[in-house]
C-alpha cells in the first residue's frame, strides 16, 4: 500500500518537467485510513514546495501520513523550511522516498522531524525517485551539467546520407519523444556545422505550453551566421576565436559568447561543462554532430544515450560518432539498464553509460 502512494506522489512530481532553474521534481499526498486527501507537487521555481501544497488544504491532521518523494527541506531558502510546517501542522508519520543530496539537508531534515516526535521512513520506492531526479542529482553534487547524448539513425547506422539530408530519418512519434526531452533539459547542444547545414531553431514543439532548452552552440572560430535561427532567442556560443566586431553585435542580440580553450585542436569540453555548470545549467541534450558525440563518449562526459532506430536502409552515410577509433571491442562504451520502447516502426534503445550509472549508487 506504501508504495501505491509514493507511486501517486511520484506521478504528479512530474507533472514539474519543464522548469527554467535547477530543480527537484517533487511531489506529496496526505494519506488517512488508506485513502489520499490531498494531492501537491513543485509547481515552479520559487513556488511552494510539494508538502505546503498539500497541507494548506487540510486543517485536520489527525492520524494522517505525509508521502513525499523526497525529503523536506529545512533551511530558508526561496521558501521556509517545510520541516516547521509538516511539525506546527501535527503530522505524525512522514514517509520519503529519498534523502536529499543537497548538503544544506542531507538526512538534516529527517533528523529535525524525529526530533520533534515525527515517525519517518526513508527508502519507499528510492531507486524511482533517484532516477526521476537523475539531472537535479548530479548537478547538485557535481555542480555541471547532466549530459544526454540523443541520435536518430537508419537500420544501417547512418544519420545521414553523404549529403548530409537527415529529414527525415524517425517518424512524428519518435520526434514528439525528442521533444518531451527538449523540455526536460535546460540547454541543447550542437557544433556549428550543423548550424551552417541545416540552420535549425531547436525548439521544443509540443501541444501544450512548453519551454525551450537554450542553444549552446560549438563554434570554434566563430563562423555563425548571424542570420542564424538560433539566434532570434537567448543562446551561448562557446568559442576560441571570434572577432570583437561579432562579438559586440552578439551581446546586442542576447547572446552569451564564453571563452573556452583548446584542447587537442577542439574546445575543452571539460571546461565547457564546468562553465555551464557555473552559469546555472543543470542540463544538456547533445543532438550532433557525429563529431562531436564522439568527442563526448571519448572523454566519458555522458550520462544517458537515446538512440532511434528507424527501419530505413540508406547505405553510404553518415555515421552518428566518429572520431573514436577503438581498437578492441572490449574499448567501447557499454550501456547498461537498457531499455526499449517502440513509437510505431522506430524504436528507442536508451541505457546509461558508467558514469551515469555510478550516479544512481549516489
């Protein structure tokens, strides 16, 4: 039974995908005699949080249990802690799904309510919950961004022809997925040369109201258009060269230009994320080139792979990664927690790399 209703309180915590700042998603329901009161969850950046939701709705707490995906908060920060109310409100049981990584609670918030005569359990659904708060986990501790490498490619491995043309490879069910995906990231990433090609917007295009990852452009030298799509909105460029006169008109437009060095004759990526990290994205979605998926995978900065495999076979192409010239095939990097969902004839294989496993032990 408590798993039914961590498993309510996990469902509505994702009804929060979509916010513009780092963020657990977080969701809470007030139990009495099996049976659900009220219902809350993180609405936005700044907002009440999950348990203040569901409490101001109630004014009788008697034998009542608090589910709540993760563990309250008890410092001031955006909003008071959440520990004085669950307590001033004379709740006697709380269970959660997991401590908070957040050094400002980690098991603090847990201790204060034992304090204050509160029966907690911790661990209801645990691995859930941590793999549904996967991004915020890991910036929080790491402090860059969680990296999700995404490609579309034919039954024969190709994500283009040899001209380049990729539209397109997936059908309108594999795409309206990437764009769910858009909307959980807080920037997209792409090299140039996929901005001279294709001159993509990269936004998120989904029914409902829906926010847009904000470009990250690798771009060398500098040698985006200033014409280019992407640019109509808030957006960074990561350069090495990039003359004063583009730079200016650049600031006029919105757009962070950041100064990244090189390392082997390419942007340090490395670097890149740390500066990433440094200006509050807690996110990113790699969509290409092949390249530069390459270059992620090499140096171990991925976390997650999507990868769509359409039933299409166009022979010479374009491969998704490239510049990794493994020897062995004890060298290639393995997923693992593979899963495998099917939109009409695609199919979605999407699994974690080690570093994105090692997370999970976290």
């Amino acid at each position: 039974m408590k798993e039914k209703f961590m498993l309510e309180a996990i469902r509505l915590a994702k009804k929060g995908i979509g916010f513009t700042n780092p963020n657990p998603l977080v969701g809470a329901v007030l139990v009495k005699e099996d049976t659900i009161l009220s219902r809350g969850y993180h609405r936005f950046y700044s907002g009440p949080h999950a348990e203040v939701e569901v409490i101001k709705k109630i004014h009788d707490f008697t034998d009542t249990t608090l589910y709540v995906t993760l563990e309250p908060c008890c410092h001031h920060g955006k909003t008071p802690p959440c520990t004085d109310l669950i307590i001033k409100s004379g709740i006697k049981k709380v269970v959660i799904g997991t401590l908070d990584p957040n050094p400002l609670v980690a098991g603090k918030g847990v201790e204060i309510l034992r304090k204050h005569g509160v029966d907690v359990e911790v661990g209801c659904l645990e691995s859930e919950v941590k793999q549904m708060n996967e991004i915020f986990n890991h910036y929080i501790l790491e402090k860059t961004p969680y990296v999700i490498l995404k490609y579309a490619m034919t039954l024969d491995g190709k994500i283009a022809t040899m001209t380049g043309d990729s539209k397109w490879i997936t059908n309108e069910s594999s795409r309206k997925l990437v764009h769910e995906t858009r909307q959980q990231v807080m920037g997209i990433l792409i090299g140039v040369n996929t901005v001279l090609s294709d001159d993509p917007e990269l936004t998120t295009r989904l029914e409902k109201k829906c926010s847009h990852p904000k470009p990250i452009i690798l771009d060398t030298n500098g040698r985006i258009p200033l014409t280019s799509k992407l640019l109509k909105r808030p957006a960074i460029i990561a350069t090495h060269h990039m003359s004063d006169d583009k730079r200016s008109i650049l600031k006029g437009m919105d757009i962070e230009v950041m100064d990244i060095p090189l390392k082997d004759q390419y942007l340090d990526l490395e670097i890149l994320l740390e500066t990433l990290g440094e200006y509050g994205l807690d996110s990113i979605l790699v969509e290409g080139g092949a390249k530069i998926h390459g270059s992620f995978l090499k140096q171990h900065l991925v976390h997650k792979v999507q990868a769509f495999i359409a039933p299409k076979l166009i022979g010479d192409g374009i491969s998704p990664v490239q510049g990794m010239a493994n020897e062995k095939m004890s060298e290639a990097v393995e997923l693992h927690q593979i899963a495998y969902r099917f939109f009409d004839n695609d199919i979605l294989v999407e699994g974690y790399t080690k570093e994105g496993l090692c997370l999970q032990a976290l």
